[in-house]
C-alpha cells in the first residue's frame, strides 16, 4: 500500500468537508488522501466523489504521515483500539472528536503530539473557522497543523478548557447562522421576492455584514447605530424581533448546546 500525507478516520459531512477543503487548497492531491467509513454506502458515495476511502482504519493509519480522527464520540473506543498500535510514524494525532479530550486521547493511544481541532462544515469552501488545542506538540507540530488549517479559513489557538465553547459557537454556530438565513430568506419570499432571489440576497447581504466586521474590527452594534435612524424602519423592525426574543432565543440556544455538551464531555472522563 502507497504512502499517504493525510488520512481521515471517518468520512461523515465533517471529514468530507475536511478532505475537500484539502482538496480545494491545494495542499494535497486527491491521491495522497485517504478516508475511511465503516459503512459500504458512504464509501461508495466518497469514491464517487473521486477519493481513496477504505474501511480499515489500522491500514489507513499505518500508511500515513497524519491522521485526522473524525467520528462520533461513542466510536472512539473503537477506534482507538483499531489505531494504537499503528501510529508509530504518524507525525501528529487530530482529533475532531467532540467531547474527547486529550487526557482521553493520551489514555488510549499514548504520549504522542495531539492536536484537537474544531472546524466547521465551510472548510470546504476553506473558510472555516478552526479553533485548536495542542498537546504534546513542539514547536513544528504547532507550525504544521496551523498551516493546514490557516489555508482552510481563519485559525486560533485556545486552551484546551474552551473546546466544549469552540464547538457551539464555532461548529454548531455555523447552523445556527443558517437558520437565521432561512428565516430571513423566508421573509423576504413573504414580501415579495421569489425564493432564489430571496435567498441570494439574504447571503449576500449576510456574507458583507461578516466581512464588514472582519475587516473594520468593529463590534456589530457600532455597524448598526450607522443603519438605525430616528423613527426608521430598520430600528422598528429591530426592536419587534427583541421584543419576539431574538437575542434572548439565541444565547439561550447557545446555553442549552454548551450545556449538553458539558453533560457529555463529563460523562466521558469517569
């Protein structure tokens, strides 16, 4: 079996998204990329998509210089059990597993350097927002993953106590912002535009709201105040949606995830 730069340990959307933005960023070619997939069906659906994807994650992971573990929080027993004794020339360990901490790695695979990353779905378009911790990782490791993810959107180290707190509001918030999207969208189709024009306005229009805070640095509500005139309609239409409970509905949305996923990553470690 050939030699691979990145193997993905599981191909759902994420490791998907994770191989296309690769892809897409020209760091690898589709030939020095591996995935895998227990079930027939998805690997199927990757080889279609052109992709080398197999269901042995021990051949995968002997054969590669870096692994990505992308999979469910539950099937990373068996996973580990699959890989620990695999990994002796694989550089670094990613780990997208939600909830799985370093400890947890460590515990089943070993001292080795462990880079947990949370990205979310735009990867594939290498605009994510990735946040990372590291663990075990001298100064190259730090350098390597970094770049790798830096071509695939924005990137920022955090402590490793943050994760649960990346993936609301980094991972599931990119959901989140969709469902306004749709919201928004679908009131537009309300007063007056057909859907696709509805919904190409919305994202546009959502798409320079973010980039206009990118670029200024600006807090949102200072790009507001420039919007909101005395007895204007964007203000009345803002102050309906506060009294509907927008704010309100979505930190209390962010809340209940975060505190589900604490619930999880607690259970984990015992």
């Amino acid at each position: 079996m050939k030699r691979y730069k990145i193997a993905i340990l599981g191909g759902g959307n994420l490791g998907t998204s994770l191989a296309k933005g690769l892809i897409n960023s020209k760091q690898v070619t589709i030939k020095e990329l591996i995935i895998t997939d227990k079930r027939e069906t998805r690997i199927q659906f990757l080889k279609n998509l052109g992709f080398q994807a197999i269901d042995n994650n021990h051949e995968a992971t002997s054969h590669s210089d870096m692994v990505v573990m992308s999979i469910k929080p539950q099937q990373f027993g068996e996973l580990s059990e699959e890989i620990k004794k695999s990994l002796k020339s694989v550089q670094v360990i990613m780990s997208t597993i939600t909830g799985i901490s370093h400890k947890d790695i460590e515990s089943a695979l070993g001292i080795m350097p462990i880079a947990r990353i949370m990205p979310n779905t735009a990867l594939e378009i290498c605009e994510s927002m990735t946040c990372i911790s590291f663990n075990n990782c001298d100064q190259g490791h730090e350098e390597k993953v970094l770049t790798i993810f830096s071509k695939m959107g924005k990137t920022v180290i955090i402590p490793e106590d943050l994760m649960n707190a990346a993936t609301v509001i980094g991972a599931c918030g990119i959901a989140f912002a969709l469902r306004f999207m749709r919201a928004m969208s679908q009131g537009g189709i309300e007063i007056g535009f057909n859907s696709e024009m509805s919904h190409f306005i919305t994202a546009q229009t959502i798409k320079g709201a973010a980039q206009l805070i990118m670029e200024t640095t600006n807090h949102p509500e200072r790009e507001i105040d420039k919007v909101t005139t005395p007895q204007g309609i964007t203000i009345s239409g803002l102050n309906e949606m506060e009294h509907q409970g927008l704010s309100s509905a979505v930190i209390r949305g962010l809340t209940t995830s975060f505190n589900k996923l604490e619930n999880l990553s607690s259970k984990s470690m015992k």
